[in-house]
C-alpha cells in the first residue's frame, strides 16, 4: 500500500511537470511574439512572470526549450494548415501551390517564432533534421499517391521529397530575410521550380534509365 502512495505522487508530480512544461512553452510564445526571435532566456522569463531558474527547472537547457516551442509550433499552427492544404481535392498543380502558400504563408505570419526556432536550433541539428523530416514524409506519401494512378517508379519519391522540402525551406529563409519580392510573386517562382520538377518524374516515369536516354536540351528561344 505504501508503494502505490508513492507511485501516486510521482505520476501526479510527472503530470504536473508535463502541464506546467505547456504552460511555459505558451508563455515563451507569446513571449517570443512581442520581442522578436532573438529574444533571451531573462527576457522570455521575465515575460512570463517567473525567474530563469524556474525554465530550468522544466528545461533542461534553451535548445530543450526551443525543441518544445518548435513541436508545439508545427504541431498547432504549422502542420493543421499544410495538411488542410494536402486534403483538398484538387487538381495536382493546385495542390502544389496551395501546399507551398500554406507553408510560406504560416512561417511569414509567424516570423518571430520561426526565427527563434531557426537561430537556436542552428546548433542541435537533430533538431532541424526533425523539422525537415516531418515535412519530407508528408511530401513522400502525397508522391506516392499519386505516382501509384500513374505508374511512376516510386524509387526515387523519398529523395525527391528531401530535395524539394531542403530547397523551399532554404529559399523561404532567404526570402523573410531579404524579401526582395512579393510573397505571391516568390510563389510564383517556388511553384514554376517544385512543378517542373515533379513534371519531369512523372515524364520519365520515374526511371533514371528513361531519364538519361533522353536528348537533353534546353528548349530553343522564344523571340515571339
């Protein structure tokens, strides 16, 4: 009997942790959100009305807390507006399009946190790998499915995606950085790059071999 007493207060204790580890990470959002993506540990805390030792209590270090703010971000904002993106039944272009705004779209009106995510996650990079994989496999399975109704080889799909999700996550970097054009207008240029590239796997089938068979060249200039 006396065991079970203590194992009671150490689940309600693990309970309490979990809870109060969500209630910070909220916190550190709204922190995040009114003073930007550099914002510190004493400012994060001071924030939230509690002192730095009591994040550390909870987190082990800032990249624990990053990592927490990160799930919570993809997990709430990021992921429920690409997935509603990848549910509609549209035409493929459309897809593609929809899917792409709904990642730069989220990240563009989340800056701050975005940032906070990127800059602190630059030196655990298990941590990115995590971001770039989640997104890769959502890439991978919409492939897959589509590529089954048209015959296309599925060998390659899984580098395809990783190819795709590294160049428009790096892009979109570069672009809240600089922003040297319009949102839609980078779209623009995101949706001519990912189309041509999934047009030319379902061209050749998905086989490198029918691939380097063809005469590869650059389509003649258009004067007209």
């Amino acid at each position: 009997m006396r065991t079970g007493r203590v194992d009671g207060r150490k689940q309600r204790w693990q309970q309490h942790k979990i809870d109060r580890r969500e209630e910070l990470v909220d916190g550190t959002l709204a922190a995040i959100r009114k003073r930007g993506g550099d914002v510190g540990m004493d400012e994060i805390a001071g924030e939230i009305g509690v002192s730095k030792t009591v994040l550390y209590r909870y987190f082990s270090d800032k990249s624990d807390l990053t990592r927490a703010t990160m799930e919570r971000f993809v997990e709430t904002t990021l992921m429920p507006r690409v997935y509603e993106a990848i549910s509609d039944n549209l035409d493929e272009y459309t897809l593609v399009r929809n899917t792409l705004a709904a990642y730069v779209h989220t990240v563009d009106a989340d800056t701050h946190v975005y940032r906070f995510i990127m800059n602190n996650g630059s030196t655990d990079k298990s941590m990115l790998a995590d971001f770039e994989k989640l997104f890769a496999d959502i890439v991978t399975a919409v492939l897959r499915d589509r590529a089954f109704d048209r015959a296309v080889d599925t060998e390659g799909l899984e580098l395809y995606s990783y190819v795709l999700v590294g160049g428009v996550q790096l892009a979109t970097d570069w672009w809240l950085t600089h922003r040297p054009m319009t949102a839609e207008r980078m779209l623009d240029h995101l949706t001519m790059m990912a189309w041509s590239a999934i047009e030319g796997l379902v061209g050749t089938g998905g086989s490198p071999e029918r691939f380097n068979a063809t005469d590869h060249r650059l389509p003649a200039r258009d004067d007209s």
